[in-house]
C-alpha cells in the first residue's frame, strides 16, 4: 500500500509541475483538503483536489513613476526628496525586471529617491496605501534588489488572503493573544533582527532572505522555508 | 476471491483507516452567541473548555494581573481561530475571533454590520508608522470601540475583537 501511495504522490507532483498557466496566472499543485461543513450545514467530503491555475491578486504588473516631489502626507518631515537621476531610473529598472512575478503583481508604484532616512541605518520606506516606494541614497551602494525584494514584500503581506496571513502565522510560530493588534512569538532566532517586531516585517525578512539567501533560510528557518517555497516557488 | 476485488478492497479498507475524525461542528450560533455576549458574565474558562478542550496555548498577560488568554486552533485548518480572554475569577472578559473558511460568509463584513446595527458602526481608519513602514489599519469600530472587525482592503474580515 506504501508503493501505491508513493506512485500516488509522484502522479500529483508531476502532474502539478506539468500544469502551465497562461499570464495573470500561478500553478498550485494538487493537494489533499479535508473534510468539512459548509454555513448552510452541508457536509462537502475529503479529496484531493487537482492541479489547476488560480488567478494572481493582482493589481496589474508593476508599472513605475518617477515622482519628484515630497509625497503629500509624508510624516517624515525632514527628508529630503529629490527626482531619482537617470543613472538610478536605469538601475531601478534594470533591478525590477529581474524579481519575481509575484512579487511586481502590485500595478503603478511611485518611487521617490531621498537623500537620508529620519531612522537609522534604513535604505527605503514604503507607504503601502499610497503605493510609494522611497530609496534613500545608501540603497545605491547596497544590494538594490534585495531591498527592492523586502519592501515589494511589504505590499505582497497586504495582498495575502485571510487564510494564507494565518498559514504563515502559524509557520512562523505567530499567535495574537490580545484585544490590541500583538502578536508575540516564542522564536528567539529570526532571519533579520527587526523580524521580531511582527509578523509583516518577519514575513518582509523571510521573503527577502529566501530569494537572497536560500541556503541560510532553509538551514536555519526550515518549516518557514518549506511554507515560502509551497507559496512562492512555483510562482516566479 | 477475485484479485481485482481484493485489491479494491485493500485500497478503500487504506483509505478509511487514514481518514482524520471529522470534528464535531459548532454551528454559527453558539459563536454568535460568544460574540454577543462577552460582558454577560455567562461565560467561564470551564464553559470554553466543554466545548473546545484544551487550549493549544496559554498567555499570562504581563501587564494585567490574573489575566489569561487561551489560544484554540480551527479543528481542521489548524491555525488560530480563537482567542478568549479571562479575568481573575475566570470569567470572559475579551474575545478574538478569525473566522475561518468554514464560516466567511456568516461573519462577512456585511452580516457583521448589519448583525450590529444597534451599536452604531462606524468605518475607521488608523495610521500605523514603523521605522520603514507607513500603512493603514482599516477597521469597523461599534460600540464604543468595544466590538472591533478588522478587515483588508478586499474587505475580507480578518478578526473580530470584542471586549467589555
């Protein structure tokens, strides 16, 4: 019975891998689901759902403006804005293009470059709403699509569905215990250090460090590895 | 015996016995039912043990004293469903609710509304700043804040807080 479970499986994997979905779509790989009940009360049985292609939440690709101007509402005052040169726009470009699909689903972004961040040690912020994206000038001499990567991860948090948000609180070893939004973990390792704020920027991080550094996220977060790779893998 | 029949057999007697037990439903009106009456003092620690057991995770909250909060997960999901808060005599004095799959419809933002008219609902929206992260919460706030949904921007409810 092993041997007919083990044909089983490499039948659905394969057949998952075979599955090519046309644009504005991802692959998810067949999968068993359990049983349960509907609101109205009927019982819908187990089974194993089949590979088929599931829309990206999509907000169209990603299109870039350059914007000059200090955003209106921005709260950090004492920044200053200047137009991105072209020398930078070519980077950016050149950067976005080669980021996952997933990841660039997010329509028009602004991108402002600024001079220095108000917080320390910090190459961008994004404005999630707003849908603007500003890189400092320490962003240039680091590793831009890594940073492009977290914070693109930022706004693909906000797109996740109530159920994928709780799979990757519980992955991530999240609980919210409290009437205020607090989650706490009992993780003491996270692959950045300001992961341990909360689960968005502890999402931000993994996502990040699973693109930057595959090895040290799987050697080290493993469990989290393994929920990204079934999240992001087949979705490039 | 006929091999086919034996094999089928085989296969259907591996099937069942690797079937998880269905666990029990609990219908939408005893969450409505919690929902609505977390200030009634009708609630205990013992009264949520009957029904959901053991919690998967216990949480003494630092900054209230006697304060506990018990974490359940959804019985097939298996992520938090439920958050209940107790106070010092083990009554319930708070609640998290995150609906799952199973009920989405029935704890819809639009049933949610319409189920608390009477405690004059209001849309709100509040600025979070993180060092490198400037976003919105959006939320129903009713009742004098006492009964909060969160929910997303494709209006999906993420949680249901209430407290007394």
């Amino acid at each position: 019975m092993k041997l007919f479970s083990i044909i089983l499986s490499i039948f659905i994997v394969s057949s998952a891998l075979a599955i090519e979905c046309t644009e504005g779509m991802y692959p998810v790989s067949g999968h068993p689901r359990t049983a349960y009940f509907r609101t109205d009360g009927t019982y819908v049985p187990k089974t194993n759902v089949s590979s088929y292609c599931k829309k990206y939440r999509s907000e169209g690709p990603l299109q870039i403006k350059f914007l000059r101007k200090i955003p209106k509402g921005w709260p950090f005052k004492k920044e200053v804005f200047r137009k991105c040169g072209d020398k930078k726009q070519k980077n950016i470009n050149q950067v976005v293009n080669t980021l996952p699909k997933i990841l660039t689903q997010v329509g028009e972004i602004k991108i402002l470059c600024a001079k220095k961040s108000a917080t320390a040690n910090n190459p961008a912020t994004s404005a999630l709403e707003e849908k603007i994206i500003v890189l400092y000038d320490s962003s240039f001499e680091m590793d831009l699509k890594r940073i492009l990567t977290h914070e693109l991860a930022h706004f693909l948090y906000h797109s996740l569905s109530t159920k994928e948000l709780k799979q990757y609180w519980k992955v991530a070893q999240w609980s919210d215990f409290n009437q205020a939004q607090n989650f706490t973990t009992k993780r003491t390792s996270f692959s950045a250090p300001d992961g341990a704020t909360d689960p968005e920027e502890d999402f931000a991080n993994n996502v990040e460090y699973f693109y930057a550094e595959p090895e040290v996220m799987s050697k080290n977060f493993s469990l989290i590895t393994k929920w990204l790779s079934k999240f992001l893998g087949d979705k490039q | 015996m006929n091999w086919y029949y034996l094999i089928l057999l085989l296969i259907i007697s591996s099937c069942s016995s690797n079937q998880p037990s269905l666990i029990q439903k609990k219908d939408a009106n005893l969450y409505w039912n919690i929902l609505d009456n977390v200030s009634a003092k009708i609630w205990t620690k013992e009264k949520i043990k009957e029904i959901w057991g053991e919690p998967r995770e216990i949480f003494h909250d630092q900054k209230q004293e006697h304060r506990e909060s018990w974490i359940y997960d959804h019985p097939t999901e298996d992520y938090q469903e439920w958050t209940f808060g107790f106070d010092e005599n083990d009554y319930l004095t708070f609640v998290k609710y995150f609906p799952a799959s199973d009920f989405y419809s029935e704890f819809s933002l639009n049933n949610l509304e319409k189920h608390w008219l009477p405690f004059h609902c209001e849309h709100k929206t509040k600025q979070v700043l993180h060092p490198h992260v400037i976003k919105n919460l959006t939320y129903l706030s009713c009742d004098h804040q006492k009964r909060q949904v969160e929910y997303n921007k494709y209006k999906e409810v993420l949680s249901i807080t209430i407290e007394q």
